[in-house]
C-alpha cells in the first residue's frame, strides 16, 4: 500500500511518501493554497492509500486537527495522527550528516521529518 505523510507547519508543510515500502521525502510547501492545490494531484498519481499526519503535544495540536478536519473533507482517505516529537531534531541531524551545507535547509527540513513520521508510523 502507499502512504503520504504530512509535517504540518505554519509556514511549511513537508510532505513524503513510501511507495511499496520504499520512503521518500518528496516536497515542502507552502502552507497556503499551493498545498492544498497539489495534494489531490499527489495523492492520485501515487495512488495514495492512507494518510499520515504528526502531531505535537500542546497547543498547536488544535490547530493540527483541524488540518486533518480539512484533509479528511477533501481527499476521502483516511487519515491517522502520529506523534512527532523530536522529528524535526532527527531531521535536521540527518540533514547535517547528509550535508555539509545549509544550502535548501528550510526547502528539504520539513519533507525530511514528514518522511521520519512515516517511518514511525509504518513500522
């Protein structure tokens, strides 16, 4: 089965997909229109099955359900909540291994975590 994953920000949303067991980071967006504009796209050449979205203790998980509201309404795909925490730190310490520069850091960040929750979240 394929799966998207979703790290969802304010200002960024990172997105990464496991297409036959294989995870990828794919995209980090904007979180405005463009997001929203592409993700049916996304989801329907990948032949995305399930959906999964991480999720912070706190305050912002509120606003963080109410994304997955919206998601839920727009695609009819389920859609899971997995806990973040750390996903961004363990990003940004494979991102440094993996790079010497921070060239693209804010670009690549965001789909790096969203392709770590996936990785939580299927195995």
């Amino acid at each position: 089965m394929n799966y998207l994953a979703i790290d969802y920000g304010t200002k960024r949303i990172g997105t990464a997909i496991s297409i036959m067991g294989v995870i990828s980071p794919l995209k980090t967006f904007p979180n405005n229109t463009v997001f929203f504009n592409s993700l049916e796209k996304i989801t329907n050449q990948n032949e995305i099955k399930k959906i999964f979205v991480g999720i912070c203790q706190g305050s912002f998980a509120v606003q963080t359900k109410s994304f997955v509201a919206k998601l839920k309404l727009m695609l009819k795909l389920p859609v899971e909540l997995v806990e973040e925490s750390v996903s961004t730190i363990e990003a940004d310490e494979l991102y440094k291994q993996l790079n010497k520069k921070r060239k693209n850091y804010k670009e690549k960040i965001d789909s790096i975590s969203a392709a770590i929750i996936l990785r939580r979240a299927i195995n």
